[in-house]
C-alpha cells in the first residue's frame, strides 16, 4: 500500500515538473499576428430623447496608429471630429450608431541592429449620419409631446410642483 502511495505521489511531482518545464519554455517574445476585432466601449447608440431625427447616410471612415517598442508613436485612432466631418459633407447634423472595428497588426524589425516590436493598429468605423426634425420631449406621464414650437403658459405651468423631495 505504501508503494502504491509513493507511485502516485511520483507519478503527480513528475507531471506537475512537466507542466512548469512547459511553461517556462515559452517564450514571450512578440510574434507577427494580424487580426481583427470590435472595439468595445462606449458606443453612440441612438438614445436621443429631445429630438426626432431622420437617417440621410451611412458614413464610413478610417485611420491608422502605428506604435513601437521604442516609444515611437504615429497616427491616431478614430475620432468622433472625423465622423462629424463627414456628416458635414452630407449636410447632416449627427452621427449616431457608430460601430469601429480595429485591425492590429504586430511585427518584429531590426532597426539600427536591434529588435523592434512594432504595432500598427488599422481603424475603420461606420455611423448613422442623420438631420434632426422636430424637437419632442416626455412628459411626466410618459406620452409623447410635439413640441416643435415652444411650449404656451399653461404647458409649461402644469410642471410645477410635480417634483416632491
């Protein structure tokens, strides 16, 4: 029974010794990769509640960022200037919807005999180009009014004292 013991406690040390030996043979040396993936984060989702809005165009726009080991740093990421400025060309008013897509890129180049990681990120982004209508808003009773001229005496009296500490 001891044998068997002392076999399996062998049998666990040895496994666990070719695990670590595994692991430390990785290296972390950046490889060549190229591949793409959704940004997540905070997205303009069309959440407007003070106007209604019409869609005019799909806008798409573009960008490249090129970062390396050294500190060396080109470009820039998307912006949301540079979807206005295409909204612009529309004759448009917003942009909402935008989605952005970023392709990263990473290599290995000797410079001046000495290895350099460099990252080139490739950003490409899409948007709802819209021009906003009339202006609503939500009453207290959650109906919908029109409010595309501004509000007589008694609409705007009716909201007082509505809001109780």
């Amino acid at each position: 029974m001891k044998k068997k013991c002392i076999l399996h406690i062998i049998a666990v040390t040895t496994l666990a010794a070719f695990i670590i030996l595994g692991l430390a043979s990785t290296t972390t040396k950046a490889t060549d990769a190229d591949y793409t993936v959704p940004i997540i984060g905070i997205v303009n989702n069309a959440n407007i509640a003070v106007k209604d809005y019409t869609p005019v165009e799909i806008v798409f726009v573009s960008s490249k960022e090129i970062v390396d080991s050294n500190g060396n740093h080109t470009g820039s990421k998307i912006t949301y200037e540079m979807f206005m400025r295409e909204a612009v060309k529309l004759q448009a008013h917003d942009v909402v919807n935008i989605k952005v897509d970023v392709n990263r890129k990473t290599e290995t180049k000797k410079i001046n005999g000495k290895d350099v990681v460099v990252n080139t990120y490739t950003y490409k982004g899409m948007g709802l180009a819209i021009r906003y209508t009339n202006a609503i808003t939500v009453d207290i009773n959650n109906n919908t009014t029109d409010f595309s001229e501004p509000p007589s005496e008694p609409a705007a009296g009716k909201l007082k004292g509505v809001i109780k500490k």
